[in-house]
C-alpha cells in the first residue's frame, strides 16, 4: 500500500480554535544506545527489528524524549464540538521514539511516518510498521513509532525484562514516565516539532530536511488521530510557521475518536452517533481512511462513520 501517494500534496487550510496557544515547543532528546551482552545484560528498544534492516540499507535507533504535556478538555461538550482549552498544564512525561531509517540521508524521501504505536494489549503494538514495512522502505521514508500511554509506558519501565517475559536489560527505560492519557496531544506534537528542527542538534534526523510528517496509527490508535486531527491540528505551529504534522492515515479505527481528557470523567471514547468521531469539516491536512472488513461489518459498526470523499478526505474498505 503506497501510503506516500496519497499525501504527495498538501494543504493548510484555516481552522478554529480556543484560547491561546504558544508555538510547540521542541522537547529534550537523548540516544539510546544498543549494548551487547546476554538476555540478561543486553540492551536493545522493545520490538527491535534487530540486523533484519541492513539488507535494506536500513538502521534502527532509538530516543528517549522529555518535556512538559498540558492535559486539555471540550470546551462545550455538550454541543459536541471538537474546540478544546487547557485544564492543567505542564505535567512532565518522558517517553520513546523507535526509529527505522534509510543508512544515509540521501536515500530518504522527506517523509516521516510516525506511528502511535498501538496500546490495546497493555504494550506497544507496531501494526503500521507490520504492514507497511517493505513500501516505506522502498520509498525511502523514516518510521517513528512513540510510546503514547501510561500503560505501555509503565509496561516498558516496570515489566519489560522481568518474570514472566525474557530477561533484558530493564535499566533502558527505567527513566520513562506518563502520568495522565491526556498528556498524549503535546507529545506527539513535541515529538513532531522535534523531527522537523533541522538545526537541533539533539533532532534524531537532524540534517536529514524533513518534508512532512504523516501521523498514523491502527484501531484504537486511529481514535487518537480523528481527536488530534480535529482538535489539536490547528494549535500545533511550528516556530517556522509550519503546521507539525501534514497528512493523516487512519488504519482500521472503528467508530470512535479518544475524549482529550479521559482521567477527567466521560469514558475513553466519544459515543457512537458523536461528530467528532469523523473529521470535521473543513479538513485541516490530507485525511486517508482505511478500514478492513472487520470494521465496516462487525467491530464497532465503523460503517455507521462513513463521510463523503472530499479534496482532503479518502475513504476505503476493503
């Protein structure tokens, strides 16, 4: 599936938001380093790809990210709109950014696809990357998957390396720390900044002139991207002026797009029959809807969120 094609144009369109909100910080990054040793002594990132990679011409490094997160609300969600303002502000977090790119940077195509590594299972699931690897590969594009919530990242801080799973090096994420769900909207926007802060030293692409960012993510990682596209899209500028992320591609998301603030009552997911749980109009950045049998037919009757195809919206079912 040539996801790049899709979002081979793109456009900023104008977009309404409440209050104000500063331009996206770029958060502290730090390399992880690979060490060699037995299961027990070994350091390498959660779901590593391992030497697999190198017949591509491939590497696989990984960071750690850190910075402050505001956690954010409806501003009336009663009349179901997707405006949001800020309820508490500057909660620390620091997570991870598994990266697989291109041996050298004139092999890469501009794009970053940056995964919401998907929670469902209490630890980081890389569906995107599952499916999409040989495509992003040929097309000589970077994949970031981040740890995004409190469960996967305690996963990787307090279970990773220890009974029942295969020893490891446990030290490695030992540093990690999510406090609130909600916190997920500024790190990925962080995260973003970050990619495409050419002069940063600390940038894990620093050098490399990234082009675009396309936020993606499967099932319950899609409900993230409808909240961030229709939400948060607007308020996420660069200092350059430049909108963070500039296309969108949800994978098999079902009906729902996550609530902003789930630890501030309401349920993770707005209810079926919400707005919200589409993109609202007008699109903001290239949208690419794919949903699998599974979801149009049975799982959460994603069918009952079907909207027209327009210039910045594309819907498929297979």
């Amino acid at each position: 599936m040539r996801l790049a094609l899709a979002f081979a144009s793109t456009m900023a369109l104008c977009w309404q938001t409440t209050g104000a909100f500063a331009q996206v910080p770029v958060p502290a990054a730090e390399f992880v380093p690979n060490v060699p040793g037995s299961d027990a002594e070994k350091s390498v990132p959660f779901l590593t790809a391992g030497d697999s990679l190198g017949k591509r011409r491939y590497v696989e490094v990984e960071y750690r990210i850190a910075g402050n997160a505001n956690l954010y609300d409806y501003v009336d969600d009663a009349s179901q709109s997707p405006l949001v303002q800020v309820v508490d502000a500057d909660l620390p977090y620091t997570t991870r950014l598994l990266i697989r790119r291109p041996q050298r940077a004139g092999r890469f195509n501009g794009t970053v696809y940056l995964d919401i590594l998907n929670p469902t299972r209490g630890y980081d699931g890389e569906i995107t990357w599952v499916y999409s690897a040989n495509t992003l590969m040929d097309e000589g594009a970077v994949y970031v998957g981040i740890t995004s919530t409190p469960a996967t990242v305690s996963f990787l801080r307090d279970e990773f390396g220890r009974p029942p799973f295969k020893p490891r090096n446990a030290s490695r994420y030992a540093n990690l720390s999510m406090a609130d769900e909600g916190q997920i909207w500024d790190m990925l926007s962080q995260a973003e900044a970050l990619l495409k802060a050419d002069g940063e030293p600390d940038n894990p692409l620093a050098g490399w002139n990234v082009q675009r960012i396309i936020l993606t993510g499967h099932s319950q990682s899609a409900g993230f991207i409808k909240t961030y596209l229709n939400s948060f899209h607007s308020s996420a500028i660069l200092t350059d002026g430049r909108h963070a992320i500039d296309g969108y591609f949800e994978g098999a998301g079902s009906f729902a797009s996550k609530r902003p603030n789930p630890s501030g009552g309401g349920g993770d997911f707005n209810p079926m029959g919400d707005p919200r749980n589409m993109s609202v109009e007008p699109v903001p950045a290239p949208v690419f809807r794919f949903q699998s049998e599974t979801e149009v037919n049975t799982f959460f009757a994603s069918q009952l969120t079907r909207q027209t195809d327009s210039p910045m919206v594309r819907s498929y079912e297979m």
